[in-house]
C-alpha cells in the first residue's frame, strides 16, 4: 500500500523519525504475510469492535482496510492517507499515546511518548488512530473488551510482524525508560539534598 503521510507541528529533528515509521508502515501493509497473519485471528479476538464491523468477517474487514477509504475521504485509492500532527501532553493527556476524532481528518500523536518510542512503535500507533479513520472503533474505557478491537488487534499483529521483519525487539522503549528511572533517580537525590 501506499502510505501518504502529511505533518504538521513538528520540529525538523523530528521528521526523520517519521520517514522511518512510513516506511515501516509501507513493508508492513505491503507484505502479503502481514495480512495472511490477520486473516487468521480468532472471531473473539474481535469481538469487542464497537463498530459494525464486529458482524464482517476478517477477509471483508481486511479488503476495506486495503481499501483505504476513509469515511471522511471515502474514494477508494488503496491508499493510507495520514494527517499527522504532534501534541504536547496536558496533565490530563499525559498517558495518551495517540488520538483522534471522528469529525477531523488528522490524528495526533503525543510528544512525549513519540520521543519515547521507537520507529516501529510510532508506526504501530499511527496505524491504529489510521483504523479508526478507516471507520473501526473500541471502547473508549480500558475495558477487558477494548483490546479485543480491530484497532487495537490489528495494531498488535503489526507490531509482532514489524519487530520480525527488522529483526529487531522492543529494546529502544526499554532503554530510554531505564534512561528515565536513573535521571528521576538522580531528580530525587538532588531534591533531597536542596
Ligand atoms: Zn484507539
């Protein structure tokens, strides 16, 4: 599939990162494996689509996904059209990876955890707030169901296949968190001091 990415907000440094993340998004969707794999997960492992997609089968699911219409950008293009933009986390949003809305055509992701997170994980997530552009939704709760969604679900075997693919583990993530534990660390001794 052809990935079409369009960013706002960001800074200049940032930029290299989503080059890398559109094409993770490329491989990935373009890889006839990636779709096999999601014709295969189990009916309950979707069950929690808040959409009417939960009654589709996953070859019907997956062919709209290929589609790429949109529901505000309806034209079949078989293409992935992403308005990209970057937020800097209130205290509320602080926990929020990604969003978007139902009414606008962009989708936002937070600077926090884009800083954070490696290529593929930033990939991962625009893939998932793309879906719900595509017209899927999941509870907006963190209930047992959410991750039973085909945002969620799809996200998971993409994530799954892009680490595969690269031959690469989720380490990125985990190293700039151990990064973070010794800095609060040393947060704490120097606050401790004053
Ligand atoms: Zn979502």
């Amino acid at each position: 599939m052809k990935i079409n990415i369009k960013t706002e907000d960001f800074k200049e440094s940032e930029l290299p990162k989503i080059t890398k993340a559109s094409e993770c998004l490329r491989l990935v969707l373009s890889h006839p494996e990636f779709w096999e794999r999601c014709s295969k997960i189990p009916y309950f492992e979707l069950a929690g689509e808040r959409s009417d997609w939960v009654r589709k089968s996953n070859d019907e699911i997956i062919e709209h996904i290929k589609s790429g219409s949109e529901t505000l950008r309806p034209e079949v293009d078989n293409e992935v059209d992403i308005d990209l933009r970057i937020f800097n986390p209130s205290w509320r949003s602080r926990n929020v990876v990604g969003r978007t809305w139902t009414d606008v055509i962009w989708q936002e992701i937070n600077r926090k955890f884009f800083n954070l997170y490696d290529f593929i994980k930033i990939a991962g997530n625009m893939f998932h707030e793309w879906l719900h552009k595509m017209g899927f939704h999941h509870d907006f709760r963190s209930t047992k169901m959410r991750k039973f969604s085909v945002c969620y679900r799809f996200q998971k075997e993409f994530l799954k296949f892009a680490y595969e693919l690269y031959s690469m583990e989720a380490s990125e993530v985990i190293e700039v968190k151990k990064k973070i534990s010794f800095w609060s660390k040393v947060w704490r001794i120097v606050t401790f001091r004053w």
